[in-house]
C-alpha cells in the first residue's frame, strides 16, 4: 500500500493562503482554496493565491475542492484556480451560495462544477471518503472536514471555535468529534490562529450585549462597520435595530449582495423596511438611521472611507454620531485603520473599536477550545495549520501538554511532505511551491524580480539618462539629458546632475568607439558609471536606465 501524503500549498507559516493537498497514488483533494492580501513590501499587488503548479506538473487526479466555510482566506482564490484545474467544489449551501456571486464576477458561474454537501452526509472522491462535521465560526454553516484515506481518518477542523449559544442554535458537534475519537484518528489538523490566547473565546451573543448598550445611548446616525461574510453578527445589528426604532440602510456592494444571498437562503431574517444607500433614507430622523457598511479595516475604496474623508455622494458625519467597528484589526492593517478612526473623530463622531469597546469577539479557538479538540478527537499524530511560524510553535507545545508525545508532532511550513501509513508518520522530500501574485488582470506575471524592482524604486528612486550616438563615429551628438523621479529635488540637484552628466561624458570618452558605436554596450557603460558615481557621492543607489539613439 501507498502512504497518504499530507502537502500544505499555502496556509502553514503565514495567515491567509489556506489550501491544503491530501494524496494517495497520483489521486488526490483539497481542502479550501483561500487569498491572501498583500502586505506593504509587496508593491503594487492585488492579491497572493496559491501555487497548484505541483498538481499541473506531476498530472496528479484532483477529485474535488472541498471548502470549509465562506471567509476570503478559505475561497478567495477559487476564481483564478479554477481556470487551471478541472475540478468539483464541494460546500455547504450558504458557502456555495456566497461563492457563486464569486465566481460571477468572473464569468465562471454557469461553467464552475459545484456541489452542495451537508453536515453528517458522507461522500466518495476517488480513493477518500469525507464527512464534514459542524463547527461554529464567526459564520454559518461551518464544517471541519473528517477524510478516511487508506491510511486512516485524517481530520481537518477548518476555523472553528466552541460556541455554546450559537446565533443560528446550530451547535458545535462534539458526539461526532469524539465518535472519531473512539473509532481512532490517525492525524489532527487544528487551527491555529488563536493559540497564543487563554481561556475560552466568547460566544457571539456577547457581542448583542454590548452593541445593545452603545445603540441605548445613542442619539444621532448608528454607523456598524463589519465583514460583509458575518451574517450572525449582521442579524444581530438587525435586531438591534429594529428593537431601537432604527430603520436598517446597507452601504457597500458586498455587504448588499452578501445580506441579499443569505436572506434568500433562509440564513438571515431581516426586518421589513430594510433600505440601501440609494434609496430615500434622508426622509428619516437622525436617531432613527442604522448604517451597516462595510469597511471595518479602513479599506481605500470602501463606503465607511468615503464617509470618514467626507467624500461620499450622500452619507455624512455629524457631530453626535456613533460608528462602531465591530472587528477585529487585521496584523498588517493598523495604521489603515487608526487613519481612519483619526477622520472619523474630525468628523465629530463618537468612535467604538476593540481597544475601547467589546463589540467584537473572534471566530477562533482560544487555548482551552483546542485542548478540547485534542482530547475529543485523540488523534495519533498532529500538525496545526492556519498561523505564522510561531503560531504553530506554541500550538505543537500545546498538544504535547495534552499527550501528545513530541515525535508525533510535526511542524510544517508550506511546500513540506508528510507521510502517512496506518501506522507512521515521517517528513520526505518537501516540494516545490510558492506564492502567485494578481495584479489587476495579471495572474502570475509578476514575479519576485519585479517586485524587487519596485520596492528598489519605492527606496532609492529613478535615473534615466537619455543621449544621442553618431552610429559611425560613436561621438556624442545630443545629450545626456538626466530626469530623475523619486531620487532628488528637481531643484535642489542641479549640481550633483550636472556632475553626473560630465561622468556620462568622461566614461564615453575613456570607451573604445567600438563600445561606443554598439547601443546595448553604451547604455551599459553609462549604467554602472552613474551608478558608481551616485553611490560614491550621495551613498544611495537609484534605478539607473540608460537610453541611447543612433543618428
């Protein structure tokens, strides 16, 4: 028999990029197809997807795509995947139902091959059979994925956290966790995200509580600022609302599609009268107006940005208005958004965020909700999935205070294999896999090497020096003529410029007409000499371009 191999594409040492491979004789699924948005040292792109390059190359069988939930990080990346990869997608109906708007945009609504699946209700892909168990997240119908390979049950727990008052009353499903845990799980897959946090996290109702108290005492415009996919916490603003008085106005594309998808469902229940941004709203009372719009991480183009800066077509802020982000700050997005809480407070508005105010709770599992998980499904080997590098250090030290022993622990990072048979488990040869950049309607086309080139452009600047050659005599006719961008003051330089212009000059000079006469090998020459000469005189090194015609 072939061992089952067990490959994270993306997901393991960072947050976002979640898609993880498991394979058995060239056959092989995957669970989740996630994004990852770019961080500030990556210039000028849209988004990261996953690499599936390993599934192209080496002709492996994808039987199917199955997703855990709805949230970005988990399908953001099945519009461009699914332009590779012939494949089945496989979720639950709200998710799919969130996704086909998705795929829609991308014109791959009537093409893609989606499935809907239930929790309890298992199913065959190729050599797997899968089940998917209810967890509660921060949305509805959530699943952790229990796949039995020829090797033995592998689970999959997606995000999760232990809700005991769920909004939606369906509960976290422990009789089935621990039902595995009796049959006997030869491998845990756990999220990770929240390992660093003790205790238990709070159920969502918490959230009602505190939201209700701000709403109380409240006399002008409500603005709530979420994620669009959040439809338990947009219920609650709902009910809130309308035990206020408040007539409900939905402001920003996703969350009217998102709001408009789930209460077709039967996912969320939302009072009549409910308004969007273009319709009449202006008719009512101050305090009679609840905003929900998306925003929440201060987005450049989102509507709550518009609204913050004052440039929103119909939507201000006065004094004695509320805003409530009712979020968590993403790592990487503070200071987009403690820019816009700054424009908020110039507005005059009273402003709730999760360092002043618990009007968020988090959809992940603090430390005794993944002890519990260990112990529900006492699996024989473990790996966390979902966090950065250290993350999963403390996650692994985690379970090895459950009982794990600490050879059957293994950390991996994306790119790495482990092996699995009925009864080991052990690293091989990792392959090859990295990160595919979207920028606007490229995918794939930029690489590491540009994106060097535009953080050297961000940091140092640009010098192009443009002249003209005679062809036959290799004397300089025209030129040099240097623009700089981004490297000096237009007019502050004009010495050190000039300089430079007598060093383009002086290395023509000192060249053989040879080298002079052949443009690729001038423009070289006068490349490293102002190169030289700019690091030597100011200690910074621009992009140098050269740009020499023939006359």
């Amino acid at each position: 028999m072939e061992p089952v191999k067990v490959i994270p594409l993306g997901g393991l040492g960072e947050f976002g990029l979640n898609m993880m491979l498991l394979e058995y004789a060239d056959e092989a699924i995957a669970i989740d197809c996630g994004l990852m948005f770019p961080g500030a040292d990556l210039f000028g792109i849209d988004l990261v997807i996953p690499d599936v390059s390993y599934l192209l190359d080496n002709k492996i069988a994808l039987h199917g795509i199955v997703l855990t939930h709805a949230h970005e990080d988990h399908i953001g990346a099945l519009p461009f995947i699914l332009k590779q990869l012939d494949a089945p997608v496989f979720a639950t109906r709200l998710t799919l139902g969130l996704l086909k708007n998705k795929l829609k945009e991308h014109g791959l609504d009537r093409t893609a091959d989606l499935r809907e699946i239930k929790a309890g209700q298992p199913w065959q892909l190729g050599p797997f059979k899968l089940e998917g168990i209810r967890v509660t997240h921060s949305l509805m119908d959530c699943l952790a994925v229990a796949v039995h390979t020829p090797a033995g049950v592998v689970i999959h727990t997606g995000d999760f956290k232990i809700d005991q008052t769920p909004m939606n009353g369906e509960c976290f499903d422990f009789q089935k966790f621990a039902a595995y845990g009796e049959k006997g799980v030869l491998l845990l897959l756990s999220d990770s995200t929240n390992v660093e946090r003790a205790g238990y996290t709070p159920s969502e109702r918490e959230v009602g509580k505190n939201l209700e108290e701000i709403f109380s005492r409240s006399r002008g415009k409500i603005f709530v600022a979420t994620f669009s996919s959040n439809i338990p916490r947009i219920q609650q603003v709902a009910d809130i609302s309308q035990q206020a008085g408040r007539r409900l106005v939905l402001s920003g594309r996703s969350m009217v599609n998102n709001a408009q998808i789930a209460s077709e469902l039967g996912y969320l229940q939302l009072p009549k009268g409910v308004m969007t941004e273009g319709e009449p709203w202006q008719n009512l009372a101050r305090e009679q107006i609840t905003f929900l719009t998306t925003g929440s991480q201060g987005e450049p183009l989102s509507a709550l940005h518009r609204v913050a800066l004052d440039d929103h077509k119909s939507i201000r802020i006065e004094p004695g208005d509320t805003v409530i982000l009712s979020s968590k700050f993403i790592p990487g997005n503070e200071k987009t958004i403690t820019n816009l809480i700054n424009h908020l407070y110039r507005r005059g508005a009273e402003v709730h965020y999760e360092s002043v105010s618990e009007i968020h709770v988090s959809g992940h599992a603090s430390q005794e909700e993944l002890k519990a998980m260990l112990h529900l499904t006492r699996p024989r080997y473990f790996v966390p999935v979902h966090g950065e590098y250290r993350h999963l250090v403390r996650h692994i030290q985690l379970a090895q205070a459950v009982g794990i022993p600490a050879e059957n622990c293994f950390l991996l990072e994306d790119g790495e294999v482990l092996e699995l048979t009925s009864d080991t488990a052990r690293r091989v040869a990792p392959i090859s896999v990295g990160r595919v950049f979207v920028d606007g309607k490229g995918v794939g086309d930029v690489e590491d090497v540009v994106i060097r080139d535009r953080r050297h452009l961000s940091e140092d600047g640009m010098v192009l020096a443009v002249m003209a050659i005679h062809q036959q005599s290799g004397e300089v006719v025209a030129g040099p003529d240097l623009i700089s961008r981004g490297f000096m003051r237009a007019d502050g330089g004009e010495e050190i410029l000039e300089r430079a212009k007598q060093v383009v000059l002086q290395t023509l000079r000192d060249t053989n007409r040879e080298t002079r006469s052949d443009p690729g090998e001038a423009q070289e020459e006068v490349r490293k000499a102002l190169r030289r000469y700019f690091y030597k005189t100011l200690e910074r090194r621009p992009v140098v371009l050269a740009f020499i015609m023939e006359t």
